[in-house]
C-alpha cells in the first residue's frame, strides 16, 4: 500500500518528512544558489490557488518552494513516480503525477481536491522545460482547472535559473517575480475554448517576464 497515495490533499503539517526536511534543504539551497523574489506579498495566504510559470531548468520547482516557504503541490510526469527514491520523495513533498501529451482526468481531478482542500497547486502550462528560454504555448490543461474551480491564479515569471551554479553563494542570479492574482472568470474568455483561456493566463505571466522571454506571447 502506498502510504502517500493522499498526499497532494494533506494539510503542510501533515507532509512530515516534507517538514522535517525542508529547513535543511532551503538552507543548502540558499548557499548553494540564492534568490532574490519581488510581490511575495501577493500569495494568498489562506485557501488554494493555482500558482502558474514559465519553465526553464531543473531548478525551478524545488527553488521556487524555497523561495516561497511552503508547500506547492507540484504536478510532476508520471514516469517519475515510477523511480522508486524519486517517487517515493514526490509523494513526499506533496506532488502527484500526470500524463503528458494527453488528456489526464484523474490528475485534473487530484488538482480540484487539492484546491477544494485549500492547498496551493503549481503548474507549468508549456508541459516541459523551454529549451530556448523564451514561452512556447501553454496546454489547456491549467485552463480547465482554472474554470472549473475558479480558484484565485497567481501568475509568476522564473529567471536566472539556467545560468544559475550550485556554488556561486555570492551571486543572486534566481529572480522570481509574482504579479497580480486573478480569476479565470475575469479574463473575458467567452465560451468553452481552453486554449484560448490558456493563452491568455500564459499572457499574465509573459507580463512578469523580460521582453526577450515572452516568446509566443509576445
């Protein structure tokens, strides 16, 4: 039996080895490659939300929740739920897995009963890392949640994470910057097109992102 199975929905105090851990951890981070983050101030800070980025590195998932403090439920490609150390350590953290290039119901489902839960939800719409930097479109997966739960959206723009060294402890080159949250409802988005609703969350984030990154949203 996999005693994680129910991870993504528990409460922060409740991910133990993700408590006892994560001080450690974000202390080493902090040496090995420091932040700088502007509009913390700006995350909700009860219910869920959906925190949505660009994806550039490795780096950006576990350096964001440094940056942050606190738990996101990552989604995360299943294959690596089937690592036995690796998997065991995303369910861990909270994280569960979805399908890649397909239409993966039951992880949409996990991401409503983490939000119905009042626990953040991460997401990297463009489905994997940008190879040039720049935005390449976002899936309509965020969308669908975004609709159905119409949980607050927290748009945040992730740099410096590909040039980024483990080492360089005197150089901030992760920047994070988090704008205004917003609802899907606000968008203006008429009619059941997920695409389109996609597209223009990924345009709040393009927003936070240097020129030169905006990519497709330009």
């Amino acid at each position: 039996m996999n005693v994680f199975a129910d991870a993504p929905v528990l409460p922060e105090e409740r991910l133990v080895i993700w408590r006892a851990l994560f001080p450690l951890f974000r202390g080493a981070a902090w040496l090995l490659a420091p932040w700088r983050i502007e509009g913390a101030e700006r995350i909700p800070t009860t219910g869920g939300y959906i925190l949505v980025s660009n994806h550039i590195n490795w780096k950006d998932p576990p350096w964001l929740e440094f940056a942050l403090g606190h738990a996101i439920r990552f989604m995360a490609k299943h294959e690596l739920f089937e690592v036995p150390v690796i998997g065991f350590a995303l369910r861990a953290i909270g994280a569960f897995p979805v399908r890649r290039g397909e239409a993966d119901r039951g992880a949409l489902q996990m991401a409503l009963r983490v939000l119905e839960a009042g626990q953040p939800v991460g997401f990297f719409p463009e489905g994997h890392r940008s190879e040039s930097g720049a935005l390449i479109r976002g899936h309509p997966g965020v969308a669908l949640i975004a609709r159905r739960s119409d949980a607050p959206i927290v748009p945040l723009a992730v740099t410096g994470t590909r040039r980024a060294r483990l080492g360089r402890f005197w150089r901030k080159d992760i920047a994070f910057r988090i704008g205004e949250p917003f609802r899907a409802s606000e968008l203006g988005v008429v009619g059941n097109d997920a695409q389109a609703l996609a597209d223009a969350i990924m345009r709040r984030v393009a927003a936070e992102l240097p020129p030169e990154m905006r990519g497709v949203y330009a």
